[in-house]
C-alpha cells in the first residue's frame, strides 16, 4: 500500500511539472503580446500628425542608442517582385525616408517585435507596434 501511494506521488510530479512549465510558458507569452493600432492622439513616442521630420527627428531620440534595423516594405510595388530595404537605422538619412509612407523599425527581440509608422500627407496618420513572442 505504500507502495502504491509512492509510485502515484511521483508519476503525480512528473504530470505535474511539464503541465506547470507549459502553464508558465503560455502565461508569459499572453502578458507580453502588443498589438495595437492608434490612429488618434499619441503613443510609443510618437503623435498622430506630426510631419515625417518630426517623427524622424523622435526615432532618433528614442532609438539611436537602440539595434534595431528599418525596413520598407514598398507596398506598392509590393506585387511586381520589388524587395525590401533593411538599414540600421543609424545609416538612415531623413531624405531616404521622405518619399516612403510606410516606415517600419524591427526590434529583432523576438520573432515578431516591430513598431509601424504610416503617413498621408506628410503627416504621421497611425502608429501600430506588434510584439509577439516565441513559444
């Protein structure tokens, strides 16, 4: 009978830790998801409506110490075979990035981790920053 109570205590600890780590994995994993679209007021330092040197010059301040690498995704050229330019961002000159509507800084800490910058009309219209984990 002790036995028994011994054998079903251990494969009880053995069932039990995989499950708690999976637990704390999925646990961690859902209290660190972003993803959010802001198309008023402001956020991640950054205000609807400034103009692209402003938001330009606040990159800067917030990321220059930062490895992090643009990327412009061309979405407009997107479906006739053009590719994306990846820069550090501390290569990037203001005037590389006049003509895009679209900027997008990729934070390389997890599988997804960005922040997307979106323009009309030389003014910043929406900010969206996806952070996914790994699992």
């Amino acid at each position: 009978m002790i036995m028994k109570y011994k054998i079903s205590k251990i494969l009880g600890i053995i069932i039990i830790i995989p499950v708690l780590y999976i637990f704390i994995v999925l646990a961690y994993n859902f209290a660190t998801i972003i993803d959010e679209n802001i198309t008023e007021g402001s956020g991640y330092g950054f205000t609807i409506g400034q103009s692209k040197g402003e938001v330009f010059l606040k990159a800067q301040e917030l990321y220059n110490d930062r490895d992090i690498e643009f990327t412009n995704y061309y979405y407009e050229h997107f479906h006739q075979g053009k590719s994306l330019i990846r820069k550090p961002f501390l290569e990037i000159d203001l005037n590389f990035l006049i003509p895009h509507d679209h900027w997008e800084f990729d934070f390389h800490e997890r599988a997804t981790d960005y922040l997307s910058l979106n323009f009309k009309d030389g003014k910043l219209s929406e900010i969206v920053r996806m952070r996914y984990p790994e699992l």
